[in-house]
C-alpha cells in the first residue's frame, strides 16, 4: 500500500504543477506585491488545512509578515490565502464573499467539484486546484483509502511560496 500511496501522490503532485501552473504564477504575483508593499499575508485553513497555517506562520521558509487571518485586521494592501479541502466549503465560501465586498485580494486553494452549484472558485482572484476528488489507494474490496488533502495543500503552499519568493527576489 506504501507504494501505491506514494506513487498516486507523485501523480497528485504533478497535476497540480501542470494545470495550475498559470494560477500558481498570478497567485505568487498578488502575495510578492503584499510582500513588497508592506502587506500582510493573512493565511486560513479550514479543518485539517491548518497544517498549512502551521507551516506558514512556523515552517523554516516563512512568508514574511504572515498572520493567521483575522477579518477585522484585513486592509487592501493585504492579502489573504484560502485553504479548504473542497471548493464547496460554506466557511471558504462566506469569507471568501465578505474579502470581495472589500475588495481584498484572495487566493484560494481547494479541490475543484464538478457538480457544484456555490464555489470557492467564483469568490476569489485565483484559484489553485489541488486535484484530489477521491481517496487514492484501492482495497482488496474496491473501495478506496487515503485522502490526503492536507499533503496536496502542503505541496502547493510551498510551490506558492518558492515562486513568491523568487519574484520578490527580483525586485531586491
């Protein structure tokens, strides 16, 4: 099963290299211009994607000025990072809609339903899909284990990162 597990998750990894790689680009664009402009990065994880938050507020590769989110701290030199497991969180979706009216750009992370009415996807500036619809590793009986939602997040957080700070870079 160890195999199985990994191997999916490598091709986990590189679906969301591969189709998210033009909303990778825009979202590290909006996160380098709060970096530069002295912005604040305000960062919410919703259920398990507070391992996200973890690592971004006490990872070893930091955003600088990185707080966990707080709506009434939110200024438009800010900007804010979604985390959720489906685009159909009501909680993403709501602080989502609220970030809007206030014309605070936000950055979304979760994965993409198809059939879905109300979506993250349509409250935020940029959306990164992490590609993970269903458990990934099969069982003798059919069925299917392991869904390791906040390992894909984990991915794509420090994919952002590396790109925001590359592009930061380049103004230093």
């Amino acid at each position: 099963m160890l195999k199985i597990l990994s191997t999916q998750l490598v091709g986990v990894f590189q679906r969301i290299s591969v189709q998210e790689e033009q909303q990778f680009e825009d979202a590290a664009r909006l996160l380098a211009q709060a970096v530069i402009g002295n912005g604040t990065i305000f960062i919410y994880g919703i259920d398990e994607m507070e391992a996200v938050v973890a690592e971004a507020l006490h990872g070893a590769e930091r955003f600088p000025n990185v707080k966990r989110f707080n709506m009434t701290e939110v200024t438009t030199a800010d900007r804010v990072l979604i985390i959720a497991r489906f685009c159909t969180d009501e909680k993403a979706i709501d602080i989502a809609k609220q970030l809007q009216k206030q014309n605070i750009w936000t950055i979304g992370m979760s994965s993409v339903k198809a059939e879905t009415t109300a979506s993250l996807v349509d409250y935020v500036d940029v959306h990164i899909d992490l590609c993970l619809k269903h458990p990934l590793v099969p069982t003798e009986d059919g069925t299917r284990v392991g869904f390791p939602s906040a390992i894909a997040a984990l991915f794509a957080y420090h994919s952002l990162a590396l790109m925001t700070q590359e592009i930061v870079a380049e103004y230093e």
